[in-house]
C-alpha cells in the first residue's frame, strides 16, 4: 500500500465531549468522500495514464491496447497495467472484440474530479472574498 493510502486509513484524532453524533458523522462521511476523490487523482497522477487518457479522448471512440501502444512509447504490458488502473477507478470501460479489447472513456467519474476540484476553488474565492 502507498504512503498516501495508508494515511488515509488512519484513524480520526479523538474529538471533544462537545461533538454530536451528528457531527461525527458528518466529518466522517466528508473524509470518505475525500479520500474516493484522492483516490481517483492518484489513478490520473502518472504521466501514462494521463496520456492514454488523452489519447482516448482524441480518438472519440475506442481503442485497443495494439493501438495504445503504438502512440505511446510503453510495451504492451505497461500500456495494460495502466488500462486496468484507469478501469478499476472507473475512468474507462471496456468492450471485447474477439481477441481484443477496446477501451473508451467514461466521463463521469472526471466530471466528479471536476466538481471536486471545482468545490476547492469555490472555498477559496469565497475565502478571498471574505477577506475584502
């Protein structure tokens, strides 16, 4: 397991007499909702995969790992070990063909990356703002 996986398995500091329930509750749904988005930052945080995602995009369709290859320089098991990190975080699907497998993009876990980021910035602004 990764240094920053591990981290976010950690337990919670121990809070104060005065949290509710309530509260509790609602930090700990937040984490986990922040660790699922650095979860999938950590799948788009390798060059590789970013640009196979890229690639995907381009194409506006579906391409296999043949032809992945031959627009990266990586051999076929790099190109496959990327391709399946990408599926498993449900940034692509895939659909098979005979002996090939083709791989498209599926947009909605980058739109949850997006709104994720998005919600960052939102904070910030609104700090600055408050700042004025």
């Amino acid at each position: 397991m990764s240094t920053h996986l591990s981290l976010l398995m950690q337990p919670v500091a121990e809070t104060t007499a005065s949290d509710s329930g309530e509260d509790k509750g609602r930090r700990a749904t937040g984490l986990e909702e922040d660790a699922g988005l650095v979860l999938l930052l950590q799948a788009l945080a390798s060059p590789v995969r970013f640009r196979l995602l890229r690639l995907l995009t381009r194409e506006e369709g579906t391409l296999c790992v043949r032809e992945l290859v031959e627009r990266i320089p990586r051999s076929q098991p790099v190109v496959s070990h990327h391709l399946r990190i990408l599926l498993f975080a449900g940034f692509l699907g895939v659909k098979r063909l005979g002996n090939h497998a083709y791989y498209y993009i599926l947009p909605d876990k980058l739109k949850e990356v997006r709104e994720g980021l998005a919600s960052v910035e939102h904070l910030l602004q609104q700090r600055r703002e408050d700042q004025l």
